[in-house]
C-alpha cells in the first residue's frame, strides 16, 4: 500500500471526530409552533403536529399525524395549553386505535439542543426538524 493512501486510511477516523456533528436545530417555544406543522422525528417513528389558534369560544384545537404500522394517520388535537414559560405543552387527542379513547399528553422543550420530551402513556424523546406549512400535518414522511 502506498505511503499516502495509508496515512489517508489511518487519518480519515480522526478526521471524522473533527467535523461538526450534524446540527440540531433550536426548539422554538411552543407559542411560535400555533399555526405551523412541527416536523418531529421520535424513537416511534415521525409525527406531525399543528396547533390552531383559538377559535370562537377559546378552544384551541389541532391535528397531529402519527405512524400507524405502516401508514401515517392523522388524528384530532382536542384541546392543548401551553405553560407560562413557553416550554411545556399539555393537550388531549384522539387515540389512533380506537377513536373514543382520549389520549392525555404532555411535551417538554429539553436542555439538549433539538430535543422534546414526549410523554403519553410512556416517556419518549423527540427530535425537532423545523416547520412547515400548516397542510404539511397529513403526511408522515
């Protein structure tokens, strides 16, 4: 093997420790999310989720799109506050499975840059990946 092409095989592991990792975006807070699809991608798979503004009476509604096995299903967002400090989210929406259970929810902004904490009926983390426009919540992918 040729000196240089060695020194090239030896050196690329360092080199790869010296790159930037791959960027997380910032988790906005959660009021700058109303009226914009989330792009979440969590241990179960990718999520959407759209927060509407309130409407007539106060009631502040949405959608979010889950995976399904194999197919993304979007499902109603019943009610959602956020806390004072912008960084907790509370909501209630339909189960994907049986469409008369309710789920409860919470989602948390984390110290770790581009991560929430998403808890249902276990705890699990999510990475935030940016927006999109508001039609962007029935797909998936």
């Amino acid at each position: 093997m040729p000196a240089l092409a060695r020194r090239t095989v030896l050196a690329t592991p360092l080199l790869l420790l010296a790159l930037p990792a791959r960027a997380r975006p910032r988790v906005p807070p959660f009021p700058e999310w109303v009226g914009r699809t989330a792009k979440l991608n969590g241990d179960n798979g990718q999520a959407r989720l759209l927060l509407e503004a309130s409407r007539g009476q106060g009631t502040r509604t949405g959608t979010i799109a889950v995976r399904l096995f194999f197919f993304c299903k979007p499902l109603p967002v019943l009610d959602w506050t956020i806390a004072e400090d912008g960084l907790t989210l509370t909501y209630r929406r339909q189960s994907a499975i049986a469409a008369s259970r309710i789920i409860q929810g919470t989602a948390r902004i984390t110290a770790e840059p581009g991560l929430l904490q998403w808890i249902e009926a276990a705890d699990h983390l999510a990475e935030f990946e940016g927006f999109e426009g508001p039609e962007a919540v029935r797909a998936c992918g």
